[in-house]
C-alpha cells in the first residue's frame, strides 16, 4: 500500500478523453516520476492529486484517506506540498517572510486570528525560518525581495518553502521547465540532497529526460491518458512501448 | 515598549504626540492675522480630523495589506452612526453604550456584506460593495423609513427628541457626554495674540484614535498581517502553503469595518445626527482617497492622508470670490480677475472638482502616496537608499 | 394579464438604458480589459449633449416690440432665436422642436472625440497597471466630468422635451385585443426602445459581420494572441473605446425627455449598469443585454403600488437583492464565461 493511491481515475473534457483508467501507486519515500508525451494527461492528473479537479470517477487516497474534493490549502494541511512550473512565491515579500509564512501554516494551521500576537515574539519560527535559508544556502539573501531573485533562486525559495512544512509528499511540476542548464542542474542537485537528507517522498512530472532519469527510482510513463508502463529507470530507456509511445507509432 | 519594536514605537510615540499637541500645532497664526483663514485648530475640524483618521487607517487594514479594494465602507460609518444615535434615544447621551453598539452592528453587518461580497475579488469585489453601499443608502434613505418602522428617519435624518425615553437619563446633562464630561465643553487658552482651543470632544476623539492607531499597528506587525500582506500578493501560493484565504480576508473586512463603525459612532458621539447622505458612494470614495494619497499599506499614510484631504476640504470650501480678491488685490485689475476666475471652479461648491482631480493625480503621479513620495525625496537628498519605513522588511534574527 | 404586460413595457426604457451602458461597460472590458468608472459620466455628457443643442438652437435675439406691453406696462421683450431668423420661422421652430433627436447627430462626434481623448490621453497608461488602479482613476475621472458638468448647468434637473409629434401615448392594449386605455405607452417611449435595439442591433452586427469586429471579439477571448498576429490592435482598441463612449452618449441622448437630466446620472447609471454587467456575466455582450432588459422589467414590477405597500421602497433596492442572489446562486452570471476575472 502506497503513501498516495490512485485507482481506476477517469476524466472526460467534453469528447476528449483526458484520463482513463489510471491506477498508480506511489510508494513511501521513493522518487516516482511521470512522463509521456505533450496531451499524455500529465498536468491533468497532477490538477486530480491536488484539488483543483475533480475526476469523473476513481479515487485517491492519501496515507489511506480519500483527498478527492478537499481545496488546495486542505490538501496541503495533510502533507503534501506542490512547487509549481513557474515558481509560485510571495513576490513583494521578503525572503524571509516567504518562508515564514509556510512555517506559520505548518504550525497554526490553515487559519488563526491573532491579529494582536508579534511576529517579533515568534521565537521558535524565527529559528526554524534561519536553518531551513542556510539549508538551501538562502541565508545571504534573506532580507531580498523575493521578485528581485533570479529564477533559479525563485525556485530554490519556493522548495524551501515547501519543506520548512516537512511534507510527507511533494509534488513537483516540471521543476525545471525554461530553466538554462545551470540552474537545471542546481536544482538536480537540490532535489537529490533533499531526497538523501530528508527522504521526502516526490512525485515529479517532467519533460526532461535528463531530471528524469538523474532523480527518479521509479518512473510511469502515460500515454493518451492512460499508464502503459511503470518501471525502474534502467528498464525504461530500452522500453519498445515507451518509444513508440514518445514517437507517435511511428513502427507502424 | 507596547510590543513593539524601536522604529514603531517612536512612529506611535510621535503621533500621540503630535495628536496631544494638535491645538497648538493647527494655530501657527495669530487670531486677528489674515492668515487665521488656515488655521485648523478649531473643535469640530480636529475631531474630523481624529474620526476619519480612525475611518482610514481602518479602511487601509483591508486595501493597504490584502488589495481588496473596497468601495462601500461609507455604509459602515452611516450604521455606525445610527447605531449611535438610536443608543442616545433610548439610553442617555452617554457616548459609551452609544460607541459600543456602533462597534458591534457594524462588526455584524460587515459580516454579512463581508461574506457575501468576499466570494468574489479583484474588480467584482469592488463593484459589489459598491452596489451594497449604494443599497444600504436606499434602505435608509427610504426603506427603513415608513411610519410602520422608521428605523433611519429618512431625508430628515435620526436625531434625538425630547420625547424619545431615553430610559437611563436621569439628570444627566442634554448633550453628548462621557459620564457627566460634556463632549463640547472647550476651555480655551490665550497667549498674546494667538487663542489655542481645547475641546473635550476632541481628546476623547483623540483617544480613540490612538487606541485605533496602536491596534492597527499590532495587526500590522502579526503574523495575520502577514498572511493579509501575502493575499495581495498571490492567493494561489497562499492555498498550496495550507492557508484558507477567505476567513482572512474575511476578518480583515470585518475589523476595517469595526473601524468605521468606530469612526461612524464617534461622528454621532460628536453631533447626535445621522443621515443617510453619511453612506453615499462619494463617502466611501473619500476614504479610498485618502488612503492612497497618504499611502496604502504603510501605517501613518491613511492618517496624514485623511488630516490633508479635511484639512483641504475645510479651506478650499471657506474660499469664496471676496476671499480670492483680497488675496490678488495688490496685482493689477485685470491679472487678479483672471486668476479670480481660474481659481473660481477649484474652490468653494468646486472642492469636489479639486477633489477628483487630486484623486487622478495622486493615481497617475504617485500611487505609492505622500508617505512614498516623502521618502523618494529624502533618499533625493540625503542619498540614501531607504525603502518607505512601513515596507517591512523581514525581522532581525532572534539574539 | 395587462397590468403585467404594462409593467413590462414599462421596465423596457430603463432596461434599454442599462443595456446600452452595459453593453459600452462589457466592450471596454473585454477588449482593453479596463474597468471604466467613468462609463456613466459618458451616458450623463451625452445627455447634456442635448441639453446643450437645445439651448444652442434656443441662443436668441432680444428686441422690444414697442406695440406690445407687459403687465407692467414696459415694451415686450421679444426673443427671436437665431434658427428662426435664418431659416425661417417655421423651419426654425422645428429644428428647435427637434432638437433631441437631432442631438443624435451632434453628439456622435463629441462622444467620439471624447472616447479618444479619454482612451488615448489616460486610460493607455493604465494597462498595465493593476485593475485598482483603473478604477481609482477612472473613478476620479468620472468625478471630475461630472463637476465640470455642474459647473456649467447647475445642480437642478433640466426638462428637455421631446418633439411634439411624440407626446402622447400609444394604446398597445387595442392593438392586441384588450380595451381602451389599459395598456398605454408614451411614444417617446417606443421611439426610445426602438432607438435602442437599433443600437444594439448595430453593434451586434458590427462585430460580427466585419473584420474589424472579428478582430475585436478575437481580442476579447483571447488579447495576448491578437497581439501576437502583428495586427495593430491598439487603434482598433482606442476606435472601439470610442464607439463605447458613443453608445453611451447616445443612450444618454436619447433619454432625456424621459427624464431630465441631472450631473449625477452618471454615477446613478453607473452603478445599477455594473451590477447588470456582474448579473449578466462579466465580459458576455448578449448577457449584459438581457441582463439590463431583465433588471429593468424586474425595476418596473417592483414599483407598482402592490409591490411598494407591500415592502415599502422595494424599487429602489430589488436590482441589488436580484444580484446577490444570482452571485451566490450562480457566480458567473447569467452568461458569463469561466475563468473571466474569476481571480
């Protein structure tokens, strides 16, 4: 039994069959990577796993619980948090601000009102707020407002927004989308150090073979909205359905 | 001191100051000079001062940090102030019971506006409130007002009569009073040729507004604030960060709103009338303005904000023809009748010109407001690099 | 049965007036995305366009006529407009008795110009800045037009009749087998109606059945990718604001003999017109047409004397009470579209 289960999904836009009959399961603390082809379904799935769709019929259950229907900032309150195509950060706010407000959303939950509380007094979040900047390496940049960054550095204070929560699963969307190799790389890099020393579940949806295959350890390949194959990685590169799968049969 | 930290406490030490010290500051001119003209020291435009200060920095809890751009929050002042005044007809003329009802119908009509007109944001949101205010304008204007339930008083406005029982009077004075200390006693104070008035409205109007300020302050230095300042900059992160904007957005409506019931019964604490013209969209609209003229999302702009725009309202409306005559009389003829008549629409029953153009301007010019501008001077002078002292920047790190 | 069909014709003048200025209010945002605040001060100046033919075609030559005498015994003054003199006392007369629908003609180009200067001088610079800010300036604008307006003609109501030929009413009831005298109808009222769906009737048909209108509906559904093709979507833009402000104008034109015309129209219109644009479906041109036809027929049953004994001043707020329920029943609108400022 896996930490996120999918069974039996469907959706339908209209005649278009989006996604049909996907069942996947995603086991605790692996690296679980999705591929396929533009229109494969990829992005429709991740908006099933986080609230902002609803599938025609399936369920999905995290840690044995259904999450279909729940609003995104529920979804999160249970553990799993998103880092977006394009990073998605609180851009006239500070660095340090960014962070500590998903540190105030892990501790008080989705609202409180305490409105006449300090934020000066917060002692504990203000600790936590420094160890997760340092380490993401962020803490010369903490007073920086968080648009003036560069994109690679967005995308690194988005993660470490995300894991100040200490999710039990984070979902990646293309993280690494219109990035130059370099920052592509560092956020390689970031993403294997956070598997190694925190042991995060991740479940990634990708374009570039290259993330793909220097993260994954478990990869599920859609096509046409339905899994056709879901292997290790050394046993995808030379899978037939997969290539016929990314070249349109072109076999035939 | 106050939990807060070294710069806010002297920004909240210097507007307590500067508010103690109003009567002196507001009559720089001597009161037989010429210029005693723009004098402002006087009771009844200090409490304005005072009461939309309270009303704007209000109103910047909810547009300065979350965005939402409200145009109905002249209804909360107008239920403020029939609250108030119902309170003066059935109790007495204590203004305490008056203000705490003020406080609380507000606080639950903006609830209910609040979570209706919160369903949606951006452009909708301000088309809605603006439709509510306009609505509850019509409701007291006439809906409220019919002889089997006159709530409002209609065109004539709610006013307190002899007749009304007022049931715990007693002996108590006949106007508006703070346990016996009546709200227009003014003692006043001459020294030489200049004549400083200190009127008791005023301080309990001034007490208020430090009370309002200083919360307002707390709000803006809490982690709510924080999560406010963050939903104007982008909800969709807000809910994949696990928070729930709407009861956010909701609670900073329905405080903005408490403030203007505030401002709202304080009005009717000051003069015991309320009229439905209170609620008006031009009303709600004054607030907007002077929100961004002062700065929206910085603490001491709606103030200076609102003290700058009565503070014109009062002048730009006392100047009449014979006024601008004897400004321009040393110029020649024919110079002083052509400014007469250029400055003519701008002033007098032209200060709602003046005011709408102001309103462009400051919009075109100078969104960031004075507070911005101010400092973009200052950095001009000094050559600093300061950002606005309300753009907060992240804390030190804990010692 | 008639007093039903009574109210709904009663409803339609009003209706066609919010439609008109919704329909200005939809164009505007659809295209240039800018919420105008100063879209009924447009509606108000175009009835001063009136207004102020009127009393051009009134300017007059004072002469006494000594053979006549006033009560006091002083020679009579008598006023000659100017028409009269130029072109004869009866053709004089009847262009001044003409003169709101011949304002149609003199407001056209004034709107026109206005709805370019406004687009060209102000709104352009807002763009791209964020939709407070639009309102905020659009909202200042709307408050300097209608100062500037008060300043020339005051604060009271001023009657601008229209012409005699369409005083009177027309017996609708007769027409479809009811009696005498049950359903009557002001004909400057039909004239106004028909006015309108001829507008309507036009804009429609512009936009669908030209390119320039394709390109303009293209814009509304999707702007980046207009902009994209290299078309030169900016003065198609400033040219579409301008038929806005002259729908507006029109609408407010041809209103006045309904009811005089007064310096806060604008913000009066305004306001009913945005809660028809948000009751329609913000960003659907046929929504905010039956939206402003539908609220103006509910405006028109909510004023009988039934509805007003029962909730007293029921009128007044029952457009606002209809777009609560709708927004909470159905947040888009009648016929809005998804995803068109839903955020």
């Amino acid at each position: 039994m896996g930490i996120l289960e999918i069974n039996n999904v469907n959706k339908r836009f209209g005649g278009l069959q989006a996604l049909g009959d996907v069942n996947l399961s995603v086991e605790e603390g692996t690296v679980h990577a999705i591929i396929g082809p533009n229109g494969a379904g990829k992005s429709t799935l991740l908006n099933c796993l986080i609230g902002k769709l609803l599938p025609d019929t399936g369920t999905v259950t995290f840690e044995g619980r259904s999450i279909l229907g729940l609003k995104p900032h529920q979804i999160n309150q249970l553990g799993i948090s998103r880092v977006f195509q394009t990073p998605e950060i609180f851009s006239t706010l500070s660095v340090f601000e960014n962070v500590m407000i998903a540190c105030f959303a892990k501790r008080d939950g989705s609202f409180q009102l305490n409105p006449l509380t300090s934020i000066r007094g917060e002692r504990d979040i203000h600790d936590k707020v420094e160890q997760m900047l340092l380490d993401v390496n962020m803490a010369d940049k903490r007073n920086a407002i968080a648009a003036s960054m560069s994109r690679g550095d967005k995308r690194r204070l988005e993660m470490a927004m995300c894991l100040v929560q200490d999710p039990k699963l984070l979902l990646l969307d293309e993280p690494t989308a219109g990035m130059a190799r370099a920052d592509t790389n560092n956020t390689i890099e970031l993403l294997k150090e956070i598997e190694e020393k925190r042991g995060i579940t991740m479940v990634i949806i990708e374009h570039d073979m290259h993330v793909v295959f220097s993260l994954a350890n478990k990869i599920t390949v859609l096509a046409q909205g339905t899994p056709i194959v879901e292997d290790v990685p050394s046993k995808i590169k030379g899978n037939l359905k997969v290539q016929e799968a990314y070249l349109g049969g072109a076999h035939e | 001191m106050f939990g807060l930290d070294k710069a806010d406490t002297r920004t909240f030490l210097f507007v307590i100051a500067i508010t103690l010290l109003a009567p002196f500051i507001l009559n720089p001119f001597p009161t037989d000079s010429a210029l005693a003209q723009f004098n402002g020291g006087y009771p009844d435009l200090m409490q304005r001062f005072m009461i939309f200060g309270i009303f704007a920095v209000g109103f910047n809890i909810l547009f300065g940090l979350t965005g939402y751009l409200s145009f109905g929050h002249a209804a909360f002042l107008g239920v403020g102030s029939y609250a108030a005044v119902w309170m003066f007809k059935l109790l007495s003329f204590n203004i305490i019971p008056a203000i705490a009802l003020s406080i609380l119908v507000t606080g639950l009509f903006s609830l209910a506006i609040g979570y209706i007109c919160l369903r949606r944001s951006g452009i909708y949101f301000s088309i809605l409130t603006l439709a509510f205010a306009q609505m509850s304008f019509a409701m007291a204007y006439s809906v409220l007002s019919n002889p089997s339930f006159n709530l409002t008083n209609g065109e004539t406005g709610l006013q307190v009569y002899a007749s009304d029982p007022q049931y715990l009077k007693g002996s108590g004075p006949d106007i508006t009073h703070l346990f016996g200390l009546e709200m227009n006693a003014t003692k006043t104070l001459e020294v030489g040729a200049w004549a400083f008035q200190f009127n008791t409205g005023f301080y309990v109007c001034a007490f208020f507004m430090i009370v309002a300020f200083y919360i307002a302050m707390r709000i803006f230095r809490s982690p709510f604030g924080l999560m406010l300042r963050a939903i104007k900059t982008n909800q969709t992160r807000l809910n994949y960060t696990g928070l729930n904007s709407r009861p956010y957005t909701l609670a900073a409506f329905v405080i903005s709103g408490m403030y203007a019931g505030l401002a709202g019964g304080l009005l009717a604490a000051m003069d015991p009338l309320a009229g439905a013209e209170r609620m008006q969209w031009t009303a709600s609209g004054e607030v907007v303005l002077m929100t961004i003229l002062g700065g929206a999302g910085t603490l001491i702009g709606p103030l200076l904000g609102a003290g700058f725009i009565k503070y014109f309202e009062n002048i730009f409306s006392k100047i009449n023809d014979n006024v601008l005559h004897t400004w321009f009389s040393l110029m020649p003829e024919s110079i002083e009748n052509f400014l007469v008549t250029i400055i003519h629409p701008f002033v007098g029953k032209g200060w709602h010109l003046t005011l709408g153009l102001m309103f462009m301007l400051i919009v075109i010019f100078l969104p960031g407001g004075l507070v911005d501008g101010g400092t973009r001077i200052w950095n001009k002078i000094t050559g600093r690099n300061r950002t606005s002292p309300d753009v907060v920047a992240s804390p030190k790190p804990a010692e | 049965m008639d007093a039903f069909l009574l109210q709904v014709l009663n409803g339609l003048d009003k209706g066609s007036a919010y439609a008109l200025i919704a329909l200005g209010l939809t164009l505007i945002f659809g295209t240039l995305g800018v919420v105008n605040f100063a879209h009924g001060a447009l509606f108000m100046i175009g009835a001063f366009c009136a207004v102020t033919l009127q009393r051009i075609l009134n300017i007059s030559t004072v002469t006494l006529d000594p053979t006549k005498t006033n009560f006091l015994g002083n020679p009579l003054q008598v006023r000659t407009p100017l028409v009269e003199t130029w072109f004869g006392e009866a053709a004089g007369q009847a262009l001044i008795n003409w003169s709101v629908p011949l304002a149609i003609l003199f407001a056209i180009p004034i709107m026109l110009l206005i709805g370019y200067v406004m687009e060209r001088g102000l709104i352009r610079h807002f763009y791209k800045r964020p939709h407070a800010d639009q309102i905020l300036v659009t909202f200042g604008l709307a408050i300097v037009l209608q100062e500037i307006v008060k300043a020339f003609y005051g604060a009271n109501p001023i009657p601008t009749p229209a012409p005699d030929i369409f005083t009177g009413s027309f017996d609708f009831g007769v027409l479809i087998g009811f009696a005498e005298n049950v359903i009557i109808y002001p004909y400057w009222r039909l004239v106004y109606f028909a006015f309108s769906a001829l507008i309507i009737g036009m804009v429609f048909a512009f936009l669908q059945f030209t390119t320039f209108g394709m390109v303009v509906r293209a814009g509304m559904a999707d702007r980046e990718t207009v902009g994209l093709l290299g078309i030169n979507i900016d003065r198609r833009f400033t040219l579409m604001f301008g038929v806005a402000a002259a729908v507006a104008g029109l609408a407010g034109v041809m209103y006045t003999p309904i009811n005089p015309p007064n310096y806060h129209w604008g913000m009066d219109f305004l306001v009913l017109s945005f809660v028809v644009v948000v009751v329609g479906g913000m960003g659907s041109l046929p929504g905010a047409v039956l939206a402003g036809f539908l609220l103006g027929i509910l405006e028109s049953f909510a004023s009988t004397t039934w509805a007003t004994t029962t909730i007293p001043g029921i009128n007044q707020i029952i457009i606002y009470l209809v777009a609560i329920v709708i927004l909470l029943a159905r947040p888009r609108g009648l016929m809005g579209r998804k995803g068109v400022m839903e955020e």
